[in-house]
C-alpha cells in the first residue's frame, strides 16, 4: 500500500477515537446508533479496503509474472551473452589468427615484389643482351651475304677467267699448229746445236684486239676503283655489272653505300656512261685472244681502231665512235689514277 493510504487510514482511527470518546460520554441509545453508524461506515472502509488490496494483490501478483518473466528473460539473456562473448572471444581468436596471417602474407608480398624486381632486372638484362645478340647476328648476316656475293663474284670471274683461259690455249695451239705447218723444226745447227725457227710475227689485227681488249679491261677496273676505293684490288676481273653488284652488297654500313653510290652515279654522269658501251666491251674481252693484257698507250689504241675498222670488225654496239668514246674514258680515268 501507498503512504498516502496510510495517512487516510490513519486520520480515520483518530477520527474514530474521537467518536468512540463522545460514545462513551453519551446515553445509551446515542451510543447504539453512533455504533451502528461506525459499524456500516466501517463496513464499507473495509470492503473498499479489500476491494484495494485484492486489486494490489493482482497487481502484485502481475508484477511477479512479470518479473519472473524478466527474469526468464534475464536467464535467456545471460546465456545468450555468455554465447556472444564466447563468439565475440571466438573471434577476436580469430582476428588475431588473420593479422598474424595477414602479416606473414605482407611479408610474401615485399619479398615476392622484391624477386619480381629482380626478375623484371634480370629480363631487361637479357633482352638487352638478346637485342645486341640479334644485331650481332644481323651484322654476321649482313657480313656473310658481303661474303657470299665476293665468293660470287670470285666464282664467277674464275669461271670467265677459265673460259679465256681455255680459249687463249687453243688459240696458242691453233697458231702453234699453224707454225710448224709453215716453218719447219729448225733453221739449221750452229755449232753442231740445232737452231728453232724464229715465230711468226703477230699480225695487226690480232695485236688490236688485244690491245682493244685490254682497253675493256683496263676501263672496268678504274671505274670499280673510282667506284669502291676500299676494295679494289689488281688482280681481280671487273665488269660493270659487277660495280652495280657491289655498290648493294660489298659496303659494310649504310654510309658507306651511300657514298659509294653517290660516287657510281658521278661517274656515270662525268662519262655520260650508257649501256652502249657497256656491250661495246663485252664484245671487246670476247675477241681478245692469246697474250692477255698487252701494254696499251692512247696512240696503240687508235691505232687499234684503224686496223678493226680496216678489217669491218667494228660494227653494231662495237661502233668506231663507241669504241674511241671508250679509248678517251680511259684516258680520263688514268690520269685520275
């Protein structure tokens, strides 16, 4: 019960004790009604009194459901919170476990990045090494098609130079023949020594072809070495197209073949070069025969020209003015030389 119950409680028994003293002062029938009076008055007090307290009494009694039921709850709850705080424990087990895990895995990672560097180190490395591998290579490549066109080149000037060999001994042969068809074996004895007939003298036709075409041959050589300096030599056997040949092939860098076309080009313009006289010494190697590179002047030259010319040997790409165009670029290119 509340206090203000109490309080009302109380100012009733006071104010009862005050009607019981004037009772007991009164007569009797004034204190049979007053009795009466407090019985009924009383009556009701207590049955709203009971009516209260059965009312407190279900509320407490709610109360002590309820609070049981809370306490269920609590008991639900305190479990429930044991269950998270060992989830909760479970977990942060857990959480450390990973940062440790994680830690180890960061460590992997820098020493995985740091053999990554080295390995991207070590790749840049070989292919720098492989970059200068392959330029190697194509230099040796380079180097070897330079080779193989000079063994081309040798090759086939052996073969020409087999050829003429061939033909110069049959053309020995042939006036060998001829002189001991025309001579007999010997003059007479000398001292009881046999004497061998002299030779035939050389006829002029014969020594202008020579001349002419050791002209041929003289011309192609200062033109490759006007052309390419560097790799001339004086014993090969050089025809123009062996200049066009080596201008591409035979330079060992780029510059250098510029330069040496640059040179064929001012020499084909300062010679007013065309393939007329080109073909013009082809034809002249082709009839030079027996004694190869007989000493030539300007005027043995000319004079080789009358005597072709005499004889109708001059004709076609082997024109007369062709071949004196020729006599007169060799003149220009021996005293560049």
């Amino acid at each position: 019960m509340g206090e203000d119950h109490f309080r009302q409680i109380e100012h009733r028994g006071r104010t009862a004790t005050a009607i019981l003293s004037v009772v007991q002062e009164a007569s009797q029938s004034e204190r049979q009604r007053i009795t009466e009076f407090m019985v009924g008055q009383n009556s009701e007090e207590i049955e709203s009194l009971k009516a209260k307290i059965e009312e407190k009494n279900e509320e407490i009694s709610r109360l002590h459901n309820a609070m049981k039921d809370l306490q269920d709850k609590n008991k639900k709850l305190d479990v429930a919170l044991k269950t998270r705080i060992e989830e909760i424990t479970k977990l942060k087990t857990r959480i450390g476990k990973l940062e440790t895990e994680k830690k180890g895995l960061e460590d992997k990672l820098r020493n995985v990045d740091g053999k990554l560097d080295r390995v991207e180190k070590e790749v840049e490395e070989l292919e720098k090494a492989n970059q200068a591998h392959d330029e190697e290579n194509v230099k040796l490549r380079e180097h070897l098609e330079i080779m193989s066109g000079e063994m081309e080149s040798v090759k086939n000037d052996l073969v020409l130079a087999r050829n003429e060999n061939q033909n110069l001994k049959r053309e020995v042969k042939d006036l060998q023949d001829t002189h001991q068809k025309l001579f007999p074996l010997t003059l007479g004895t000398k001292d009881g020594r046999q004497m061998l007939a002299a030779p035939p003298p050389v006829s002029p036709d014969l020594q202008a072809s020579l001349r002419l075409g050791e002209l041929s041959r003289q011309l192609q050589a200062k033109m490759y070495e006007y052309v390419l300096p560097q790799l001339f030599t004086p014993i090969g056997n050089y025809k123009v197209k062996t200049i066009r040949r080596d201008v591409e092939k035979l330079p060992k860098t780029e510059e250098e073949k510029e330069k040496a076309k640059q040179r064929w080009v001012e020499l084909q313009t300062k010679l007013n070069w065309n393939e007329t006289y080109e073909e013009a010494m082809k034809q002249l190697q082709q009839n030079r025969n027996a004694d190869a590179h007989p000493k030539i002047t300007a005027q043995l030259l000319h004079e080789a020209v009358e005597v072709m010319d005499s004889k109708g040997n001059l004709k076609g790409w082997l024109s007369r003015d062709c071949v004196t165009v020729l006599i007169t670029m060799w003149e220009q290119l021996s005293r560049c030389n």
